[in-house]
C-alpha cells in the first residue's frame, strides 16, 4: 500500500498515518492521507495469505465528515454487486471499487474532471 501510496504525487499530498501489522498469514495496513484536493482518505485492508479478503475506503472533508465510502463488508445483500458498495449521501450503491488501485485511479480521474463512477 505504501508503495501505491508514494506513487501517486498529483493525488496524495501527504500521508499522515501508516500501519501495517503482520501476524502469520494475516497482514493488515492501515492509512490516513491527505489529498490535494484537501480531503482526507481513511484506508484499511485486510489480507489473508496474500489475497485481499476486507477493505474499506473512506473520504472525508478537512472537518472529517464523511463524503464517500467504499467497503467490501457482506451487510449489503440488496446491492448487485454484493459485498462491493459504496456509501453517499446517506445510501447505499453498487460500486465497481475492488482495491485501492481501482480507488486511486477513479480519484485521479475525477480530480482530472472525469465523472465520478464510484
């Protein structure tokens, strides 16, 4: 993650908080960053034998109210692209996010005046 992170000059303005625990077959990382955009991304991931198993993603303003989320947590079954979504305004949506790649470059590309996809 931290490697991702480092790489992404023109979105990442600084990264406040890194984590990463490793206990046997179980890594988790954990991140805060700023974007320069002035919004703050609140990263976690959860691996288990190298294959990413939990995420969750979120997006907050400078006063740390929460503009997006994206999570892979099974509490959503409605949604069709169950456990993926993502939280706006209050709602539940389909979300195409899988990694924090994918969220990194949709952040890119909306901080480029691409349209927003989540």
């Amino acid at each position: 993650m931290l490697a991702q992170l480092q790489d992404r000059p023109n979105l990442i303005s600084a990264i406040l908080k890194y984590e990463h625990r490793l206990r046997n077959e179980i890594e988790q990382v954990k991140a805060v960053v700023q974007l320069v955009d002035g919004t703050y991304l609140h990263l976690n991931e959860v691996w288990i034998n190298d294959m990413l198993r939990k995420y969750a993603y979120y997006q907050l303003t400078p006063t740390s109210e929460v503009i997006h989320g994206w999570d892979n947590a099974p509490h959503h079954p409605e949604v069709p692209t169950h456990p993926h979504h993502f939280h706006y305004a209050g709602d539940i949506h389909p979300s195409m996010i899988r990694s924090l790649n994918d969220l990194l470059e949709m952040l890119s590309g909306e901080l480029s005046g691409e349209e927003f996809n989540g």
